[in-house]
C-alpha cells in the first residue's frame, strides 16, 4: 500500500471536516479553487447545502475579486523615458510559476517599480508604463486565486500583474495596484536623471 499522502486529497478532508462556524470565519486563507470545487462537490453529494452555499460564494469572490485600480499619467523627460524604458522586464515576468518570475526593479519618486512596457516610433518613445512594487513581506493588497496550487492571472493590465511576484537579486516583490504611464513633455533641456538600481538603493534593502 502507497505510504505517500495526497496533499490536495488531505485538505480536502480537512476543509470537508470543518465547522460551518469555522468555515465562516476561516475561508480566507483558501485560495485554491481546485480544492474548494471538490469540497463542493462532495458536500452537494453529502447535501450539506449550508457548506455549499459558503464555499460557492467564497469561490465568486475569489475569481472576481475587486482589484481596485490607481492609474497616473505623467510628463517627464525624453531622457528619463528612455532611462525608464531600459528596466523593461515584462518578458522576464511569470505570473504562472512563481518561482521563474524574474524582474528588474529600480527607484523613481521614492517608490520602487518596475517597467512592463512602452510604445514609440521612428525611435523616440511615446510613453512608458510602470507599475509600483513592494517587498512581498510588505505587500497587503489583492491576490490572485489559485488552480492546482498555482495562480491564476487573467485580463490584462492591473487584472494580469496586480498580486504578482517575482525575484530580483535574490529578493521576493510583489505587484500593486499602482500603475503609473510616463510620456515625454518634449523638453529641450534634459533634466537630471534620479534613477537608480536598488542593488545601490539603500530604501529597497530596508
């Protein structure tokens, strides 16, 4: 007989075993729909209708959490921009599997970000968006909900990154909400630069 325990199994046991009071009270720390979609079906089963009813609500919630957005728009130098456009890291990102997403993070406005995307022509951009990041250990906003263990990032824009995360020189960030497009104020003086990678940013080791 095979010793090795399912883990998906077991917590589906687990969460079937629990309360209808401590079901109400602790569903938040369950974000895998794989595991709740088979509680439910076997509570229907069972006829437990109270659980079912818990656990379908809880999963509408998961899958359509309100990630409440904050999107800026700012005027900057073209030599800035292009600063800005050289962290680009969108194609080093994996918000399927964690643990090859990869990112380039750098200070701007005394916040740290990274840089997901841009468009221009003929050479000279036209804007650059960024999007705001924290250490995960600080991160408290929206997460996405997870299917077999992994997350699930839909849509696009904040619905894709928001709740993401990814390494850089060996520390965990997440995504936030915050997004931020910069486009040039076609300037003829550059201004200076105050941009820097956080391998030298004492804020980012904080």
């Amino acid at each position: 007989m095979d010793s090795k325990k399912n883990p998906v199994s077991d917590a589906v046991q687990r969460l079937l075993n629990t309360s209808v009071q401590d079901m109400q009270s602790g569903l938040w720390s369950w974000r895998d729909v794989t595991i709740l979609e088979a509680v439910i079906a076997v509570a229907k089963k069972r006829k437990e209708k109270t659980k079912v009813t818990i656990l379908e609500r809880h999963v509408r919630k998961l899958m359509n959490v309100d990630k409440t957005v904050i999107e800026e728009e700012l005027l900057v130098s073209s030599s800035k921009l292009e600063s800005v456009n050289a962290h680009y890291c969108a194609d080093k990102l994996n918000m399927h599997d964690y643990s090859k997403s990869k990112g380039i993070v750098f200070e701007f406005q005394r916040k740290l970000w990274i840089c997901t995307g841009g468009c221009g022509m003929a050479k000279r951009l036209a804007w650059v968006e960024i999007y705001e990041v924290v250490p995960t250990e600080n991160y408290k906003g929206a997460l996405p909900y997870l299917r077999d263990g992994k997350p699930v990032h839909i849509g696009g824009g904040h619905w894709y990154y928001t709740g993401g995360q990814f390494t850089y020189d060996g520390r965990s960030y997440t995504i936030t909400n915050h997004s931020m497009k910069l486009m040039p104020d076609n300037q003829s003086e550059p201004e200076q630069l105050n941009l820097f990678d956080t391998k030298k940013n004492a804020l980012a080791k904080k």
